[in-house]
C-alpha cells in the first residue's frame, strides 16, 4: 500500500492555514486552497474586512482631490520586494495595512513613470 502525504487532512490543515491567517488580521476565519495533481496551485483567505476599509478610503480619496488628478491601488497577496519595485520613484504615499496587503496613493501627475 502506497502512503501520500498529501491526503484531505494535509490539505485541510493548509487552509485552515489560511483561515489563521484571516482570524490573525479581525476577519471571518476563512480560508481556502486550491489543488490540482496532488499540488496546492493557489491559496487564499478572507480580506472583506480590508476591502470595506479600502473603499471608504478610496472614496474619501475621490472627495479630498479634484476629479482625475488622484490615484489609488491596494495590492493584496504581493510580496514587499515587489512592491518596492511598483512603487520606486512615483508613488507619493504607500501604506503597508498588514503582512502582503499594500495601499498606495498620489496625485497622478506625480505618479507618473518618466
């Protein structure tokens, strides 16, 4: 009989990995992996609670600058080293709001690459 070490439970306990993650940064405790041929090809948690917070800051962005001069991009899931490379040079402002979720904003004539 041939063991795998890549049964349900060890896929299980991989996205409740995930769903840690969620629970660590005061969201619902969901998480989720996908698998194909035996290999995890993508995982995720729940953000929700980060996507509400970054629409009431985009709109606030939207009313504090006059229409089409102002610019926003949250990144979920990156990496800090590329997101020091995105924003190398133009971006005015950045906030890091947790491990792998990046907000950035500027005025677009300051943030356009030269």
């Amino acid at each position: 009989m041939e063991i795998n070490p890549f049964d349900d439970t060890y896929f299980m306990t991989e996205a409740l990995k995930e769903a840690q993650k969620a629970y660590d940064k005061d969201e619902v405790p969901v998480g989720a992996v996908i698998v194909c041929k035996n290999q995890i090809i993508a995982r995720s948690h729940n953000f929700s609670e980060t996507l509400k917070l970054l629409r009431i800051r985009g709109k606030a962005m939207q009313d504090a600058v006059p229409k089409g001069e102002g610019g926003m991009i949250a990144i979920l899931g990156s990496t800090t080293e590329l997101i020091e490379k995105i924003q190398k040079g133009w971006v005015d402002f950045d906030v890091t709001l947790a491990d792998g979720e990046y907000l950035m904003n500027g005025l677009v004539r300051s943030s356009k690459r030269e």
